[in-house]
C-alpha cells in the first residue's frame, strides 16, 4: 500500500518535468486560449465546470471585455484532480477545479515545480463530510466499518474520499495502512471490481456512491457525514495566469458565481443539464446538487473549509504524498472577492438551507419538499406510479439519500431514515422500542 501511495506523486512529478516553463494561456497575441481543467463527472464541481460550459456564461463574459482580444475557451475533461494537477505544473492548464486533498497537492506540486497555483474559489461544499461514502456489494454481509479489518477496499489514494476512508478507519480503531488491504484504483475501475467482488468495499466521493445506489450497485457502509468535518471542491488557478490575466480569471469566476446562481434557482434544470452533459441519471446529480442535496453551492472561500483543509494536511502527510503545506499563501480569495463585489460578504456569511425531503414527481420541472420523513412516505405511498425520484436527510447527519435506499428505523409513531446500517442501529440501540423496518413496511404505516 505505501508503495502504491507513493507512485501517485512520482508519476505527477514525472509528467510536470516534462514541459517548459510558460503558462497554459496559448495565442498569437491578440487570439487568446484560455485553458480550463474540470471533472464533468465530479458534479459538485459542476459549476465551474460541467454546468459552467453547459451555459456558455464563461464564453459570453469573454466577448464582452472587448480589450483588443479574442478569447476562445478549450475545456479539458478529466476523471480525477490528479491529471489536471500535472496538466497544470506542466504549464497546459490555466484554471482547473478538484477536491479538498487533491488542492493539497495541487499546491504542493506547484511549489515544487516553481509553477505556484492558488485557491481562488470554492464550488460545493459539505461541512460535515457528507460528499463521500463508503459503499459495499448489495448482498455483502458487511454492516460496519469494523467489519472491514482484514478487507479489500478500493479508493483512490490521495482523493477527498481516500481522506474519509483514512479518518473513518481510524475512528474504528483499525490501522489505515496495515488493517485493511487498500487497493487504488479510478472511481470507474474501483466500481467494476466492487460488481465483481474482487473488493469488498469503495470509498469515493461524488457522485460514484450516489450511482451506484441508485443503480442497486451498492448500498452504504458508512456516510462521511459521520465525521463532522467539512469537505469541498475548489477552483485553483496558476499564479503566472492570475498575476497576468487578472480580468479573465474575475471573469471565469462572476461567471462561476452566474452557474451557481443558476444551479440555486433552477436546481431541477441544472440537473437535467448536467445530466444531459454527462450521461449521469438526473436523479442522482439531484441528490447532490438539488435544493436541500447534499453539497451547497457557493464561491466564497469560507473560513471553515481552509480551517478543514489545514486538517487535512496530516492525512496527506502520513500517506507521503505531500510535505507541511502553507494553507494560508495556497489560498487567495481576492479575484474571487473582486468578481463578486458587495454580495461577497453576504456570501461568506450564508449557511446551507435546512435539510428537508423532497420528491421529484415524474414530469414535474420542480420537486415537492416534506417537514417529516412520514408525510414524503404518505405523499410517495398515494402516487407510487408517479414518482421519479424520493429522498430523504439522515435522521443523524442530514445527508440526503434515495429514500428506497435508506435504512428505516419505527420509533412509536415516528419513522426515521439512515443512510447507514450502522447509524441506524446506534440510534435503535439507544432507544428502547425502537427497531429496523423495510422501505416496504415504512410506505405501508405511512399510507
């Protein structure tokens, strides 16, 4: 396992040698091509990415700068933040969107390789970690992380959702690095051996866990969200680009914040965009990216995610994938800060909306939103040939999940959702009476 860890970095190092120095911007002088690195699957990155091209906002502000040049935009598709790091210290990418720990890296390499980048916006967040998820077989008799010891478990090393798998061990009392068998692997790649069973669990982050419930692929082990810390994805650029081209980055960025106005507003439509865009099913991008979804949308740099990001640090430490990281000089909000004038305080200060259920009626341009988990299951149980998607927030942690997939739990009267077998039997374990009832058994007492 340390060995695999190790070769994710020599193999950044080793592409990023490879080209001179420069920036990824290309042109004549008058044409400019701007570079734009994002991970179209990744879809709480969506809005400088998938959804951000989707739009054509980016484009559109370009034209309008009308300073004597003429921009054109080459979006570059990639399935993790790994290659668009090296794509970056190699001087072909200007701007490029990843998680939390690959940003890590993405500063690290840029120091390294005398290419600094910067954090210079937040795309969608999570404040308590909910944007990964350990995930198993659909018949896998595993109920608990504990029950991983000795296992096979697939991620991909110096990933977010690696980060949880890391922590979430540790909070098990197994050994991170000699307790299990780490396997890592692409989201896609780690996927196929979980249908295979040549891994006896995944840990990714968005929207691999999300699909492949959805899919009846997998079903949760273990909601991130569990580990109260925030996780997000970003917008990193490189600082010779910044430093050069400042209007255009504030430009890419108003119209980040234009997306996400987009996103906020019309959450049913930019689901069925980015679906569209990506081949993803537009129920799943909704679980993350909907009105009370699991990831909130907003530029601001937040003062709790860099207080996460320093934590972070140590995990990408133990793994020797990177050195101390300087947080504070990696993350520079003030292009952010200038594109978005007034409201960026207003947006600093915002708070994600309060976690509700919501049912999404087939046919329908908005979904219907429920105060308990009972009236969403008396509302799904009275039209059951006309839903198109139902979910539902964690009795404990709020993350929203597909209601058919969620563990109910009766107590008395109430009925409760859990994303996770073993939340919900600490809640029953805490509550006498209480007691783990089917999807089926939860429609039929809400009927």
């Amino acid at each position: 396992m340390k060995h695999t860890a190790l070769a994710v970095p020599a193999a950044l190092l080793l592409l990023s040698l490879t080209a001179c120095g420069g920036s990824a911007e290309a042109g004549d002088g008058k044409n400019v091509t701007i570079t734009v690195g994002y991970q179209s699957k990744t879809i709480n990155t969506v809005t400088a990415g998938t959804l951000l091209r989707s739009l054509g906002y980016f484009e559109k502000d370009l034209n309008a700068l009308h300073d004597g040049h003429t921009y054109k935009v080459d979006w570059q598709d990639y399935a993790t933040g790994a290659p668009i790091t090296a794509q970056m210290t190699a001087g072909k990418i200007d701007i490029g969107s990843m998680g939390d720990f690959p940003l890590l890296i993405n500063a690290t390499r840029g120091k390294q390789l005398n290419r600094p980048t910067h954090l210079v916006s937040v795309t969608g967040y999570n404040l308590r970690g909910g944007l990964n998820t350990i995930v198993t077989a659909p018949g896998s008799t595993l109920t608990s992380l504990k029950d991983l010891k000795g296992k096979k478990v697939s991620t991909s090393v110096g990933s977010a959702a690696d980060g949880t798998l890391v922590r979430a061990l540790q909070h098990a009392g197994i050994d991170p690095n000699d307790g299990i068998e780490k396997l890592n692997q692409q989201p896609a790649v780690g996927a196929s051996a979980l249908a295979a069973g040549s891994t006896d669990a995944l840990s990714q982050f968005v929207a691999w866990p999300g699909l492949l419930a959805y899919q009846g692929k997998a079903k949760a082990l273990y909601d991130g969200a569990e580990l109260n810390l925030p996780t997000f994805h970003g917008v990193t650029a490189l600082e010779d680009f910044a430093k050069k081209r400042p209007a255009v980055l504030e430009t890419f960025l108003k119209a980040q914040a234009q997306a996400t106005d987009y996103l906020n507003t019309r959450p049913v439509s930019a689901a069925e965009k980015v679906a569209k865009a990506t081949g993803l099913p537009a129920e799943v991008v909704y679980l993350y990216n909907g009105a009370h979804g699991i990831s909130t949308f907003d530029p601001a740099v937040k003062p709790q995610l860099v207080s996460a990001l320093k934590q972070d640090v140590s995990v990408l430490k133990e793994a020797k994938l990177t050195g101390d990281v300087d947080v504070d000089s990696f993350v520079d909000d003030q292009y952010v800060k200038k594109a978005l004038g007034a409201s960026y305080a207003k947006q600093l200060a915002a708070t994600p909306p309060t976690a509700a259920g919501e049912v999404w009626p087939k046919g329908a341009a908005k979904t219907k939103a429920f105060k308990s988990p009972a009236e969403l299951l008396s509302y799904v149980a009275a039209h059951r040939d006309g839903i198109r998607a139902a979910y539902v927030p964690d009795a404990t942690t709020g993350t929203l999940w597909f209601a058919d997939k969620a563990v109910w739990v009766a107590d008395g009267e109430t009925l409760l959702p859990f994303v996770a077998p073993a939340t919900a039997q600490a809640y029953v374990s805490a509550h006498g009476g209480a007691r783990v009832i089917t999807y089926a058994k939860a429609l039929e007492r809400a009927a």
